[in-house]
C-alpha cells in the first residue's frame, strides 16, 4: 500500500507542476452520492448493495486529458450473509479523457468522459470477511456524463464504473462491483 500511496502521490506532484508552467488551466471538483452492487461474499452471487458519496478533483494537464483524484466511502449497515456491517474506503487516482463531441453546440452540451483510477481501498465490519479492517488495491475504469447548467456548475448526470477490490475472502480474494454515480461539479479555469 505505501508503495501505491508513493505512486500516487509522485503523479499528483507531477501534475502541480505541468499545472504550474501552463498559461491556462482549469480543472474541477465534484461531490458525488455512490450506489454500488457488490459481490463481496464468496461462491454464488452473494450480491448486495452499498450507499455513499466521494468527492473528486481533478486538473487539465493536455488537451482532453486530465489527473483524477477520487476519494470515496461506501457503508451496508446489514450485509445479507451475515447481518454484519460493512463499510469500503478507497482512495484513487488516475488519467480521465473527456470525449471531444465538436457537433455538438451550446453552452448545456453534455461533456462525456472516460476515466481509469487506482490506488489502496479499506475494508471494515463483519462483512468485510477475513480481511476485516485490511487494505487492498482497488480500480475503477469506466465514464460518465456532466451536464452543464451554469457557467461553473455541472450536473454529473450520470456515471457507471467496473469498481474492482480484491480483498481477501477465502475463495479468489477479489470482488467485480458495479458502481453508478451521480451529483454537482464545480469547474474553474485560471489564466495567469
């Protein structure tokens, strides 16, 4: 996990000072509410489902592209195999592409993204299994849409993710979720 934690902040670091010899920047930050259907019991399914919400910034370096900074904390307060609780932490970072659409006019025109985050995740609670109050590493790869409605403010109308942790859990010691998105984006630009 130091080492990810390491990795992670050596490509923020970077990132502050492409940032710092633009011109012109701009970047976001979000606040987001999280449903995520996990598969964190062992054998059949075992599927059940997780609230939260992040929060996630992230700075133009290139062009469309993008670095992701994403924490983010889902809670089941009574796992269905166990009754028990069970809360995931994650902190992740990454690249994030938006999709550049140029047939598409005016100032309310969906922005599309596509995005690929890693770094370390938390579990706890009796449902977190054997690996109860562990880390592990996590990923999320997926896109979404943001909306704009006023000349900073967006609406992340909707994003789907493939959220993979791979705690232990007696049989394969990783879980396959799907993870769906939606909330209020704040966008800046700085011209020096």
């Amino acid at each position: 996990m130091r080492s990810i934690m390491l990795i992670a902040a050596l490509v923020l670091g970077g990132t502050t000072a492409t940032i710092a010899q633009d011109e012109a920047y701009h970047g976001d930050a979000a606040i987001t509410y999280h449903w995520v259907r996990t598969n964190a019991a062992p054998g059949e399914c075992g599927c059940f489902s997780l609230n939260g919400g992040g929060v996630s910034g992230s700075w133009n370096f290139h062009g469309p592209w993008s670095i992701v900074t994403d924490f983010g904390a889902e809670t089941n307060s009574s796992v269905p195999f166990n009754q028990g609780s069970l809360t995931v932490i994650s902190f992740l970072a990454g690249a994030r592409y938006r999709v550049p659409l140029p047939w598409i006019k005016g100032a309310h025109r969906p922005l599309f993204f596509a995005q690929a985050l890693v770094g370390p995740a938390h579990s706890t609670g009796a449902g977190a299994g054997v690996a109860d109050g562990t880390n592990a590493f996590a990923a999320r790869i997926g896109g979404g849409i943001d909306v704009p409605v006023k000349s900073h403010f967006q609406v992340r109308a909707i994003q789907i993710d493939w959220f993979r942790t791979q705690f232990a859990n007696t049989v394969n010691d990783r879980q396959n979720n799907l993870e769906i998105s939606v909330g209020v984006v704040y966008r800046w630009s700085h011209v020096k």
